[in-house]
C-alpha cells in the first residue's frame, strides 16, 4: 500500500478491485482480494482517497485508473489540483 500510495499523487485513483452487490472482492483479472488492507465505503469498485486508504464507490464514477499512463485529461486534472492549491 505504501508503495502504491506513493506514485498516487492528488487525485483519487481506482485500483482494480471490483465486487458484485454483497459479494467478495476480486481483483481485475478475477483473483479474489485477500484482504491485506480495509476497504471503506458501500460502493462496489475501490480507489486509493485522499486520506491515504481505499475507499469504494459507484463503478460508473469517473477516475484515473492507477495503473495506467496518465493521458492529457488526467495530466491537465492533475495539474489544475497542484496550482489550484
């Protein structure tokens, strides 16, 4: 987590855990989570917050993926959050 947490930078960030309503965590490719950190929230796909944990919401919500390169929008989101500070 520490690791992750690192590179996340400001923005909230979804990390490839996902669920079905009521059902266990899995990650993106379908390997069940192990529950190595607490997943906070009601929703039904987890992203890193802003307070330096994971939390989960509605899987429509759009957010950066944090295992990808950052496109221009995600580059200019973050860029205004930096000088917007």
């Amino acid at each position: 987590m520490a690791f992750v947490l690192r590179y996340k930078g400001r923005l909230d960030h979804w990390i490839g855990l996902w669920r079905d309503s009521g059902q266990l965590w899995k990650w993106a490719n379908g390997t069940k989570f192990n529950n190595l950190f607490p997943i906070g929230g009601g929703g039904d796909c987890a992203y890193l917050n802003d307070v330096n944990g994971v939390s989960s919401w509605r899987c429509s919500s759009e957010r950066p993926w944090i295992c990808t390169k950052p496109d221009a929008f995600t580059e200019a989101q973050e860029a205004a959050v930096v000088g917007g500070s």
